[in-house]
C-alpha cells in the first residue's frame, strides 16, 4: 500500500517562528503537493513539486516555501508564522505524470495552530 | 482554472438508504477524469472512485458508483446501503489532460451524517 507519512499530527507554535512540516512518501512517486484546509474553502494547493529539487506554486503559496532534496522527502516551510497559518495541513503524491488517472495519495493531515 | 460545484454542504441519511452526492464542474480539457475522495474526522483523505472522460461505462468501485453525465459536466457520487462509518466529508475533483502532476483542485465538499 501506498504511504504518505507526515512527521507531525498536532502542532502549536508562535508568531514569528519558523515551521517546518515534513512528508515523506514510500512509493517513489515523482509528485508531491502541499495542500492547506480550512472550513468552508475546502483544499487549496500551495506548492507542488514534480521532481527532486523542483517546485512550481500552486494557487495560495504566499507566506510557504518548500524544499525537496530527495525524491520521498517534500518539506513546507512557514518563513515567520502568523495566526492566519492556523489550518490543517495535507501532504500528497502521485506516480508519473501520464494521462488522466493518477490517484493522489494524501498522509494523514498536519494540525497546526499559531498562537 | 477550473471550477467545481458541490451543491450539498450537509446531509443526513438514514442508515442502509441510498445516497446521491452532487459535483458539477466546469472545464475546458478534452480529455479529464473525475475523483471522488472521502475524508473522515481523523482527517485522511481517503481515494474513493475515479471515472474518465472517455469511459463509457460508469465507474463502480463496491458499494461506490458514479452517476456521469458529460454533456452536463456532472458526476455524482451513489452510495447504496449507507453505513455509519459512511459518516465523513466527501470531495469531488477533476483533473486535467495533465494528469497527476499538477494536482487535484477539489469542490468545497458534502458533510454526509449517517444516522442510525
């Protein structure tokens, strides 16, 4: 089975610090997502990445940024946290790009709350 | 971009009835396909049924089965026999002549309560 793992389930941090969220993934998946969730907007994508060291932004990248080094790993960095950051955090991977049908694989979720 | 519609914010069934949940959406691509994703309390979301553009039959996946109709850009989610355990967010998402690889962008989502 398919396995997109996020280091993190519950997280309180304070304004101003630096976040780091990680996800790693077991499937050699060439892409990996960052997606942000909050009631009423649903899921919105930050950052993607289709290869290692590559990523392009998503809809709502403002205040993010990411990294990836190796190919299992993506990482979403929050520069200076800020109370408007408070969400929930979804990490997710899919095989090659290719024709329609590539299942997303999402991890558990991140719940982050800045205070 | 595209734009999808899930009418139903909330709804409540009784158990064992059947359940229809609505996604509309809006998209230029030729080619594209249809997931349907579930995400319960704890949070995960959970892949349920894909359909594509092209297949003529639709999509069945156990008690999981896609209502599609192209001509109208719909594709609703049938759930027969509802469970409790059905009781969760469920989220449509299309997806481009891309494929994977530049993400789902997902409707705002249906909270299905089963009730006993």
């Amino acid at each position: 089975d398919v396995k997109v793992t996020q280091s993190s389930r519950y997280l309180v941090k304070r304004t101003g610090e630096k976040v780091f969220l990680e996800c790693v993934q077991d499937m050699d998946h060439e892409n990996m997502f960052w997606y942000r969730q909050d009631p009423g907007l649903g899921l919105r994508l930050i950052y993607f990445s289709y290869d290692v060291k590559m990523k392009e932004k998503g809809d709502i990248p403002e205040g993010y940024s990411v990294s990836r080094e190796k190919k299992e790993r993506f990482s979403l960095i929050l520069e200076s946290a800020s109370t408007n950051q408070t969400s929930m955090y979804l990490c997710a991977s899919s095989p090659t790009p290719g024709q329609g049908g590539d299942t997303i694989y999402f991890g558990e979720g991140s719940w982050l709350t800045v205070v | 971009a595209q734009k999808i519609t899930q009418t139903q914010p909330g709804m409540f069934v009784q158990e064992k009835e059947a359940v229809t949940l609505d996604c509309t959406y809006d998209t230029s691509d030729q080619s594209y396909g249809l997931f349907w994703y579930k995400q319960p309390s704890s949070g995960e979301m959970i892949f349920l049924i894909y359909q594509g553009s092209y297949d003529e039959q639709n999509a069945t996946e156990g008690r999981y089965s896609l209502n599609f109709q192209k001509a109208r850009k719909s594709a609703n989610l049938v759930i027969s026999a509802s469970q409790l355990g059905d009781s969760a967010m469920y989220f449509c998402a299309p997806q481009g002549a891309g494929g994977g690889a530049d993400g789902l962008t997902f409707g705002k989502g249906t909270h299905l309560i089963i009730q006993p």
